[in-house]
C-alpha cells in the first residue's frame, strides 16, 4: 500500500522552540472514516492491494476506536501496537485511526516524544514523583497517544520508559503506536536491559500487539518519479546547484553559517527554500535531533552533497568489566561492547536527519559517491539503516512532499 498524502499538519516553522507535544492536535470538522473503513476504501477507490496482515491491523484499531467513542471516559481501554519490517504500512494505518478520532489525541514520532520527556523531566527537577507528574499532564488533555516508530536504544530512555508507561496507563491513557520490532525484542542488546522488562511487560499487557507483515514493501509500489538523489563522482559539477537555484527561484541566497540551537551550521548556500550543505558538516559535526529538528522548522527543503559511502569495516569489540548501575545496584558483570566502524556516529546522524525530514515531509536532496542500495552494506546499524533506505527510496517518488 503505497503512503498516502500527508496528515494535515499545523506549520512547525513559526516557533523553533515549540513544544513537540503541540505538533498534532484534533481537527474535529474534517474527521475521516474509521480505521477498516479507511482500509476497505483505500483498496476500492485508491487502488491500493489487499493485504490481510494490513486488514487484521485495521480490525483491530477499529475496535479500539469503537471502544473509545463509546465506553465512559477513563474507562480502561487496549491500544494497540503495530510492528512489522518497513514499508508494510503500519505509519498508514495508525493515522488512519488518529485522523477519525473524536477524543482528544495527539500523534508524534517517539523520538520527539522522549525528547519532550527529558525536557519537562529537567523542569520538574525537585519534584516528588515527576514521572507520575507528566502522565497527569497528559491525561488532563489527552485521551489517546499515538507513536511512530517506537524505537529504543538509549539507556536514559530505556531506564525512563517503564515507569513512565505504567504511569501513563494508569491515568487511563490508551497508546497506539508502530514499531519494527516486537515489543518483547525491544532494548534486546542494551546494558542492564532487566531494568527495561516493566516497559516491555506494561506494553504487553496495555495493548494488542499485533505483526504486520504481508510479505511487500508497499513503498517501492510504481509512482511517478522525482528524482533527489545522484551520484557524482569527485571531480565532477555538482548536481545541487542546479536544483537549490530552481528551489530558490532566483530569491536572495547566503553562503553565512546557519544557527541551529546552540551551534552553527557552516552551509554551501542557504535561501528562503531549502538549505544547501554538506555531509561533513552536518552529520560528522556534533549537531544533535534538536539541532535537525530547528532545520527543518526553518527551512522547506534540505541538499546534502558529498555524502560518502556509509560503509565501514566494523572494529574488534571491547569487553567492559565490572560494570554496576549505581542506583540499583546491579552488577552488571562483563559484557561486550558493541563492534562500532569508525563512520557510525555520522551514521546515526543521517538517520536521525532523514527520520525528521520523512515524518515532516521534508524534501532531502541528496548527492553521493554511491548508488542509494550500496549507501551502507555493513555495519553495526544495519538494522536501523533498513528503514532509512526504505525511506529515502519513497523520498524518490512525487507522492512525497
């Protein structure tokens, strides 16, 4: 099933401090059909192909939504959790189910979501219980949490996401949420991941967890093409140039750093429509999420030239020992460190940047030494990198944007 066009979304560019939780809100006069109703119309009217793991998905969020719009409010109520490999259509489904509601809903990518939890964490400093502080926050204007691609693979996450769940259902919140993975594989290979278990067991017993998996990548379904990605050879006239001139339309451009959050981004060139710059710069500088996140509130498309080959022979693994949580006290023991290459904190950077333009539907223009499948083959990310590639190769269709 190929991605729809996008939710309507407020605009994220007039406030670069937003608050991420303000990023989608209920629009109660343009409610669209319930989630299966929306299914069985898609393949109908959308040419959209069957799919029977997308049909028991769509079965399955219908009745949640039935159940929310007519069982009392507060009233304990399974959501739902979607996981499946890329492109399978668990993001399509979900705002399926956020689009039709009539309760108070919001939906976010998870990382910003946990961005936002650290921050309000920081400001409730002092505070007894702040986690049980937040989950009241949000009850007092929620009634359903939907997240895109529940991923976890920092340790102050992990450690923070059980507590915070169990208080979040217990305030009567019901979650909705994608993921690439099951929710009993999240966390697998994370230190101390026994402190991770409550999140794992609270997901699992607070929703269904359901595989979507028919077998295609509905993103790689025949579109009209839009080509934003090139191979250039060193040596060779770039390809950019031509496109952040006709991106520009002859406005005034700058070549000046660009600031984002706390640092500055040296930029090839910048206008009123897009943001020229390289992958030196941008990805194998310290720039963080909140630093892509202010990039693409400021501008409406992205060109990243002279990205590498990905690629990289991964290190001999190093073996920490003696390791202990110091406020559980939990000996750890030895444990191997992972086998990282020497490119993969720039990797993890260009992943987090083409999360933030996907799920804001930013154009990212990108200029490589290789051909897109063999922009990374071998490494330490490979798993993470799946969904990127997935995303990049729908980035090369009409339909995004």
């Amino acid at each position: 099933m190929p991605r729809p066009p996008a939710v309507s979304r407020p605009s994220h560019r007039s406030s670069p401090h937003r608050n991420p939780l303000e990023s989608f809100t209920i629009d109660t006069h343009s409610l669209a059909p319930s989630p299966l109703a929306a299914y069985l119309q898609a393949i109908e009217k959308n040419g959209f192909r069957p799919d029977e793991a997308q049909r028991q998905a769509a079965l399955l969020l219908d009745d949640c939504h039935r159940a929310l719009h007519q069982a009392e409010y507060r009233q304990p109520i399974t959501g739902v959790y979607l996981w499946g490999p890329v492109g399978r259509g668990k993001t399509w489904l979900m705002d399926s189910f956020h689009r039709s509601l009539r309760v108070p809903a919001r939906r976010q990518h998870f990382h910003h979501f946990m961005r936002w939890v650290h921050r309000r964490l920081f400001q409730l400093t002092g505070s007894a219980d702040p986690l049980r502080l937040l989950a009241a926050e949000l009850a007092g204007e929620l009634r359903v949490l939907c997240f895109d691609e529940l991923f976890v693979n920092d340790i102050g996450d992990a450690m923070l996401l059980g507590p915070l769940l169990q208080a979040v259902f217990e305030q009567g919140l019901v979650v909705v949420a994608t993921s690439n993975q099951p929710a009993a594989q999240l966390y697998a290979d994370g230190f101390n991941r026994q402190r991770f278990q409550p999140a794992i067991a609270a997901i699992e017993r607070h929703m269904q967890v359901a595989c979507v998996d028919g077998g295609q990548d509905h993103r790689l379904h025949p579109g009209a093409r839009q080509q934003r990605y090139w191979v250039t050879m060193p040596g060779q006239a770039s390809a950019l140039g031509e496109v952040f001139a006709r991106l520009n339309r002859g406005a005034p451009t700058a070549s000046t750093p660009v600031q984002l959050e706390h640092r500055r981004l040296s930029a090839v060139c910048h206008g009123p429509a897009a943001v020229w710059c390289t992958y030196a710069e941008l990805c194998e500088q310290p720039f963080s999420a909140f630093d892509f996140i202010a990039l693409c509130d400021r501008f409406p498309a992205i060109l990243l030239g002279a990205v590498p080959s990905l690629s990289g022979r991964q290190r001999e693994g190093r073996i920490a020992r003696g390791t202990e949580d110091g406020i559980e006290r939990v000996v750890a023991g030895d444990r191997q460190l992972p086998m990282l290459s020497v490119h993969d904190d720039g990797v993890r950077r260009f992943i987090a940047l083409v999360d933030e333009c996907y799920d804001r539907r930013i154009p990212l223009y990108l200029e490589a030494e290789v051909a897109l499948e063999a922009l990374y083959t071998e490494g330490y990310l490979s798993f993470s990198f799946r969904r990127t590639l997935s995303r990049l190769q729908e980035m090369q269709l009409q339909r995004f944007g």
